[in-house]
C-alpha cells in the first residue's frame, strides 16, 4: 500500500473520530462453549446465540493527549447459564466464584453511565464487530438499554486492516506484529482492552 494511501486512510479515521474528546476501548468476554479434540462428540452447552457477557473491559483514551484516562472493569452475572463451562474458565482464566459475587447486566449498566459521567462526548472501538453484537445480545435477554448505548461505535480491526495491508490477525498477533508488548492474559476483558488501546494509539499517534 502507497504512503498516500495510509495517510488518506489516517485522515478519514481522524476525521470520524474529530467530533469526540474520548474513545473507550471496550473488550468483553462471554459465556462459550466448545469440543475438544479428545473428548466425544456432545451438544454444546452455551451454543452462540446464547452466549452472554461475563466482563466488560474499558479504557478510555483522550483524543486530545493521546493518553489514557481512565479504567472500568467489572465481571456481569450470566442468566442463562450461570455456571461456566470448563471450555470458557480456561480460555479467559475467568472464575465461577468472579461471576457468582459479580452484579447483573443491567447494573453493571448503571455503573457504567454513572463511570461515563467523568468522560463526556465519547464514541467507542473494539477489535471486530463481536463486541457490539454481544452488547445488543445482551440487552436483549436483560430486557434493559445496552451498555454504551447512544455512543457510535468503530471497529478498530477494520482501520487497523486498512493502514496495514497485511492478512487478518488475532488480537495479540497483531500487538506484536506492531513493535508492541502484549500486556496481561489474553482473553481477559480488562487486559485485550489495555491492548486494543495500545494499538489505536499506536495507530493514532
Ligand atoms: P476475546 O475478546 O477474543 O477474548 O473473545 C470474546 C469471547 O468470545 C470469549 O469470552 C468467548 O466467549 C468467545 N471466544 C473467543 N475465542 C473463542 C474460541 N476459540 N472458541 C469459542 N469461543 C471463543
Ligand atoms: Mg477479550
């Protein structure tokens, strides 16, 4: 890809994001299931449709500085399947007793209006589009507004695909492939957020 090419692709996105102070880098891990290559075939027990958010990670970026501001991290108590599966503890090192004491989505909601009252004129981003599907999959089954409603969302894999020609990549391979640490446990809301930030403001700056 031509210099011209990254750089008009850099000002479009400065462009989007030029009417907001902040960006929220939002990650969310949910319950999931899945087969392991040793065991028998069964039937999953969370099949996707019902898969519902167990943390929500965010850090919240100043599009004036460039720096980051602040944190919300909270685990969600799931409804329908209140007891993870083995397949999910291990893939997000998530606990059965972190989701047992944690408040439900609906008041994890107000927490974050209330947290969001500190960061004003804000949009969010996250790696893909699975993030802003989970949130609405969720409000859904809660019968409450989603969490970040009203904020336009951006798909930060989608800007990163379009100032990087390079073939698609996870979340922690292309925080490496930029020349940057990988912080944290992948997979853990809180920690993929603190990267999803590192890497827009690594492509902002
Ligand atoms: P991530 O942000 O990549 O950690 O993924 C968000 C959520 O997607 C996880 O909490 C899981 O519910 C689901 N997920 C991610 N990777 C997998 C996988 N390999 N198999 C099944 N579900 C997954
Ligand atoms: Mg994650």
């Amino acid at each position: 890809m031509s210099i011209q090419a990254k750089l008009h692709h850099l000002r479009a996105i400065q462009n989007l994001l030029a009417p907001y102070r902040y960006l929220y880098c939002v990650d969310l891990e949910a319950t999931c299931d899945d087969v392991g290559v040793n065991e028998s075939p069964r039937s999953l027990v969370v099949v996707p449709d019902q898969m519902e958010t167990i943390e929500i990670g965010l850090v919240v970026i100043d599009l004036e500085s460039l720096e980051i501001v602040g944190e919300f991290q909270r685990f969600v108590r799931p409804q329908i399947h209140p007891t993870l599966t083995d397949f999910c503890k291990k893939l997000t090192s998530i606990q059965q007793t972190d989701v047992d004491s944690a408040r439900t989505y609906q008041e994890v909601g107000d927490e974050l209006r209330m947290f969001a009252e500190s960061y004003l004129n804000a949009a969010w981003a996250s790696w893909g589009d699975y993030d802003a599907r989970q949130l609405e999959r969720d409000a859904a089954f809660a019968g409450c507004p989603s969490l970040l409603e009203g904020l336009p969302h951006f798909n930060a894999r989608k800007w990163h695909a379009g100032l990087y020609d390079d073939r698609p990549k996870s979340l922690k391979q292309t925080v490496e492939s930029l020349g940057l640490v990988w912080r944290g446990s992948y997979h853990r809301g809180i920690d993929d957020a603190r990267n999803v930030a590192s890497i827009i403001k690594e492509m902002l700056g």
